[in-house]
C-alpha cells in the first residue's frame, strides 16, 4: 500500500471533506415487508413464535411458465437491521496509553451499544429518527462521559444513561418527488385556445381541481400529494383553498396542454371545497410534491459528526435469529488521522453462508465502499451458532488495526412455546412427525443421510425436555429478582445447549508499533508484527471487569465510547453461561482457561457437536485454545450438571456458592501483560449472584 509523506495533505483533506459531504452518497435500508416477510414484526411483539415450517404458495409471474415461492402463513422470523461507519479512531489500554485504530462504529443502536448490547434492530426501532440534533461524540457526549457525569464514572454504576435513542444515525424524512405547478383550475377546464388537456382525466366537478406541472410528478393515482403555496413573479399567490394534502384521483396519461399553451404534465384531486379561483398564466400557481417519508434518505453531517472517529474495538456487535433477513449498512466516513489513504472498506462475515457473494465482501468478488458512500449487505440468517465478521480490505493490516467483531445467531429453539417438546418441534423442522396438511420447509430440514454438514440432527433420545418459563433457569428452579429466560446455543431438541446468561467475548491482540506506525505515515513491516496488549472484547484486565462503555477522547476533543463491552461474566446461583468465543488475532493462537467452573464445549464453528447419528460428542475441559479465524461456543456450568457425575446431587452449593469469584484467564504467562506492565492481559472474573437482572452484559448481580 501506497503512503505518502507530505505534512500538508491534512489541509488539502480538509477541502476534500468538504466537496464528500456536499456530494455525499451516504444511504441506508431498512424495509419493513419483503416477500420473504410480507408482515411488518415490531419491537413490542418480538419474535414470532415458533410453531412449525413456514407454509408457502407459488405466485405466478406474468408471461412465464414458473413464479417465486411466497410464505402463506407460519411466517417465521422477522426482519432485523444494523447501520455502521467504516473509520477510524483511538483506544485505550489498561495501562492508559492510547492506541490509533482504524475501525467500525455504530450508527444506530447508539443507547444499546452503550449499555453492552447488539446494535441490532426491528425495524420500528431502526426507522425512527432521531427527534433532535446529534452532537459529536454522542451517546458518550450526551450521557456525560467529558464532565465525569456518565453513570459509568464509577463503579458500581450510579443513575441511567441519558441517551435512550436506537435509530438509525442520519435518517431523515424525504421528500421524493417536488414539482413546479404552472396552472390550478377547479371544475371543468377554461376554454383556451389551443384547448386545455388533461388526457385520460374524464371527470370534472365542481370540485375536482386539475393541477399541470412542468415535470412529471411521479405518484400514482391514490398516493398523497402536498400541495404548497407559491409566489409567482410579479407577486401573484397561490388562491386560498389549494393547499394541503390530498389524494390523486387522476393522472394524465399523456402530454398535456395546460392553459398557458405549454406542453407538460397533469393530475387531478378532489378539493375540500368549491368556488375556488383559478391560477394560471403565471407559470409558479404552487409547489406540489410527495409528502416526506423515511426511505433511507440521510443527513450527511449527522454521519459525519457522530461517525467520524468514533470507532469501537471490537466493532459493534450483530445479533439476530434463524429465519431472519438481516439488513446491514456500512458508510465509509474516512480516516481523518490519515487523510492520505482514500480506504475503502467491506463486511465479510467470516465462515458464513451467504445469500449471494455479491455480498461477501471480498473485494475480488464483490464490491467495495468507498469514502463518502453506503452499501447495504443483505443476509438471510441460517444456521444458528457464533460467527465473526472483518473487513477484508488488507486483511492483515485491518484486523490488525481494530475492524474485527462477531455476531451470532439464535436458534428456532428459542421460540418454541412455552413448555413445548424440544424434540417434537425439531422434529417439525427436520420434516418429522408434522401436523396433518403441514408441509415441509426444506429449508430448516437436517437429513444427515444426504447432507453431512446439516446442523440440527436429531438427538439419539428424546430426552423429554419442554421449554421453561421466563425467570427460571436451565435447572428448574426459578430465584427471586431472576430476569432471564433460559435459551439455548443450537436447536439441540434435548436441552443439551440451555444457557441462562450469554456473553459474546472477542479474543484479540495489538501490536502497538504497529499501529503507531499505520498512523505515522510510515511503511508497515508485517513481519515484525507482534501483539503486546491482549485483550478480551477490545479491553486488558483490570479494565475487562470495568462495568458499562469504557470512554476515550479523540483528536476532535471529545469523548467516544470506544470500548463498550466489558467482560464481566455474572451466572446467577446454579445457573449456566454461554461464552460464545472468536479468535480474531492476525498473529497468535490464545488460550482461555477457566479456574473453578468447569467449561462445557457444546459448538466449534457454528455446529453442534453431534455425530451424524444423533449422539452428542460435546465434553468438559478447563481450558480451550483458538487459532485465528475460528470460533467456539462453551457453557460455562455451575450447575449440578457440571459435577454431580462425581461430587454427587447439591454439588454445585458446595462448588460455587453465591458471592463466589472465578477467574477466566490466558494460560500464555507472557498474554496476561500489558505491553510492559505485569499483571494484566487476558483475564476476567466470574461472578455467582443470587439471581442476575438480564442475560447479557449490563445486567446486575443481585
């Protein structure tokens, strides 16, 4: 890569910046139906349950002997969207220095990725812009992370954060199509010569009002449109009476002649009253236009001022469940500390299947964002399990360089009903034992006969297991204060996976030289690349069990939540947690031993550990070890299931009784260090509550 030397190109980026926010091309999607999703979900009703395959009928196409399947009913899934910046930014160490990244950052879900949460949302959420102006730095500016007024600024954490907004960063209403109106008439049309047209437009009463425009309009018979005051030259006004809104009754369907003798466009609507006077012969009679909408339509400086260095390590998280449509935005906002590199950056969600590789995000086959644009990655979630994703611009230097996170899928397990069989609903997936008249998805089915890497075989016994209640645990019993749910890792159809509390963690390393370097406009050596923080989601102990975003200020004086996920791992007495584990390191393999809580591996790349014929090979260990690139899901057990095998039923009391402290840790001696200070690295702590608030990061031990 190409990196230029001369000290005056950060005046001549300046300029740059400018002409890219004039002629931006900063979009974002997020619909609420597709074919797929013909119903809008909002965030209140959640996920569908579900209660089988979704039933689907073939809608034929016009002039052809084929057609595309649509779902009839059963409709499982919903649709989920995610917004985020491609940039840069600074982090900070657990021995206070700061390091220069290049980085994602989030541009919706702004409130939960402070509180330690996906950034991932419905489409209710998503659409709705914010009702105010967002200022540089938000949600760490807003919640009082520079005046030490963040409720994160000590610990435990004092009060709620004030930033409570989860749309989408720049989406602002639209108007789609404004005309220029030349003549209004109500009632019949005026008697010019040449005669006034309006073709195809047969009706006209006493209050039918023709409008001819010097554009066509583009909306069609039945949608609104704003019909707004003008002045004309000379002083003359739109007649009182015209404006408003109202519904097209009639859109001409040819050239039409208006009654200034000029050629143009023409449509009709139904006014509120009649007697109106006519405006024509003065070319501006009014303003009609569509009224405004959210379409993806954003305000660049919004982008701009919250995007711009305000990158997180690791990137902002991506959740979502099977059966999902997955809407993903990336804007290149650019590098301000290095103004010289026109970067262009993609998502590759690492080891997962795509719906088309158009949307892989390696440049070879797909495309690649430039500064000053979006692209919308489109994703229908398959498999459940834990996966990653990068940019794949430079791989080695942009995953060294911080653009590195994880999302993981839910399973259709989660949403069986409530004290339904686990077995039987897998069943219903896998095509067996379905009610009469219900067909199978062949989507969902695992036949491991035919195809070896299905991922949801049926388990060799059926166990019997039913699917709990909300606030009891994966063991049954049900602690006051609990505000879980028990789910599960895979559709397992045995409860083998159940967890109670789940806890992405990113495994990750930097090599500070190396970013000093990238950010110093000097030639990068790869192979002197060495990591000498190790961290655990973007932070080294002791910041790992620091609660809430761990705050940074940047080049432009404000405070940035650059590491928002802590790594504290809280399991409420008897409970079990999920730990769903990435490697995304360029230069080491990293090892995670747990001293205490036995560690249950039910998963290792996105697949269940189970044989093809329906025998669970998952085991225990106290330690696992993860090369670059690969991912793990364990159960951290500190229920009786992890040691009543040889302590006996009650075991888990004895073991891990509550206010208990366990520590997950590197067994690498020289990764428990930051850079040249001892005693800090890979580590974390697990704690044993008596009931836990929520499942994730955020929550209390109570």
């Amino acid at each position: 890569m190409r990196k230029s030397y001369q000290v005056w190109i950060p005046v001549l980026f300046v300029a740059f910046a400018t002409v890219v926010a004039s002629a931006q091309s900063f979009r974002v999607q997020c619909p609420t139906t597709t074919i797929t999703h013909p119903n809008a979900v909002t965030s209140a009703q959640g996920e569908p349950a579900y209660n089988g395959p979704t039933q689907f009928t073939t809608a034929a196409v016009s002039g052809s002997q084929g057609g595309y399947v649509t779902p009839t009913s059963g409709v499982n899934g919903a649709i989920k969207c995610q917004q985020i910046s491609g940039g840069d930014g600074y982090m900070t160490e657990a021995d206070g220095n700061q390091t220069f990244m290049f980085s994602f950052g989030p541009l919706s879900g702004l409130s939960d990725v402070a509180a330690g949460r996906p950034s991932t949302q419905f489409p209710d959420v998503f659409n709705t812009p914010y009702p105010g102006t967002l200022t540089r730095g938000d949600p760490a500016t807003s919640d009082g992370a520079l005046t030490g007024a963040s409720p994160w600024t000590v610990n435990p954490a004092t009060g709620t954060q004030a930033f409570k907004w989860n749309g989408a960063v720049g989406l602002a209403p639209d108007i789609a199509a404004n005309v220029t109106v030349s003549d209004l008439v109500e009632g019949a049309l005026p008697i010019t010569t040449p005669a006034s047209t309006a073709p195809g437009c047969t009706s006209f009463t006493a209050n039918t009002v023709t409008a001819w425009t010097d554009a066509p309009l583009g909306l069609p018979v039945g949608a609104q449109v704003l019909i707004s005051n003008a002045t004309a030259e000379g002083g003359t006004t739109t007649p009182t009476g015209y404006a408003g809104t109202w519904t097209i009754s009639c859109v001409a369907t040819g050239s039409a002649l208006g009654p200034g003798g000029f050629q143009g466009y023409a449509f009709q609507y139904v006014a509120a009253q009649t007697g109106l006077a006519a405006d024509t012969g003065n070319d501006v009679a009014a303003i009609a236009s569509s009224p405004a909408a959210i379409d993806g339509h954003v305000d660049p400086r919004q982008i701009m001022d919250v995007g711009v260095m305000n990158g997180n390590i690791p990137a902002p998280l991506a959740a979502f469940d099977e059966d999902d449509e997955f809407f993903l935005t990336l804007s290149n906002v650019g590098m301000i500390m290095r103004p010289d590199l026109f970067e262009q950056h993609t998502v590759h969600f690492h080891g997962y299947p795509n719906a088309s590789s158009f949307y892989d995000g390696v440049p070879d086959a797909s495309i690649a964002i430039n500064i000053g644009a979006s692209f919308t990655y489109y994703y229908l979630a398959p498999d459940a399990g834990t996966y990653f994703w990068h940019c794949h611009i430079t791989p080695p230097e942009h995953l060294q360089m911080g653009m590195v996170s994880q999302l993981y899928v839910r399973p259709r397990q989660d949403r069986v009903p409530l004290n339904g069989n686990l077995y039987t609903y897998l069943g219903y997936q896998n095509a067996i034992g379905l009610p009469s008249g219900t067909v199978a998805d062949l989507r969902t089915v695992c036949n491991p006969s035919t195809d070896i890497l299905c991922s949801a075989t049926m388990p060799a016994i059926n166990t019997g297991a039913t699917r709990p209640a909300a606030g009891t645990l994966c063991n049954g019993t049900s602690p006051a204060g609990e505000g879980t749910t028990p789910q599960y890792v895979y559709n397992d159809g045995d409860a083998s996976t159940c967890y109670d509390v789940t806890y992405p963690i990113q495994m990750h390393g930097f090599d500070p030289n190396f970013h000093f370097v990238g950010m110093t406009f000097n030639p990068e050596l790869f192979v002197d690349m060495k990591d000498k923080y190790f961290l655990l989601n973007g932070r080294s102990y002791p910041d790992t069990v620091a609660p809430g975003p761990q705050a940074t200020v940047t080049t432009d004086g404000q405070m940035h939540y650059s590491q928002p996920l802590p790594s504290i791992i809280n399991i409420p007495f008897g409970g079990k947690a999920s730990l769903r584990l990435v490697n995304l390191s360029v230069s080491e393999y990293h090892t995670l031993q747990s001293l205490g809580v036995p560690m249950h591996e039910v998963g290792f790349m996105a697949k269940l550990w189970r044989d093809q014929a329906g025998n669970n090979t998952e085991f225990y260990t106290n330690s696992i070890t993860l090369g670059g690139g690969e991912s793990l899901d364990v159960i951290l057990d500190a229920s009786d299931d992890g040691c009543s095998a040889y302590l006996g039923i009650g075991c888990a009391a004895k073991l891990y009784p509550v206010g208990s402290t366990f520590y997950l840790y590197s067994s690498n001696l020289d990764h428990l260090s930051n850079d040249a200070e001892n005693f800090g690295g890979m580590m974390t702590e697990v704690h044993i509550c008596n009931s836990v608030s929520s499942d994730t990061f955020g929550n209390t031990c109570n």
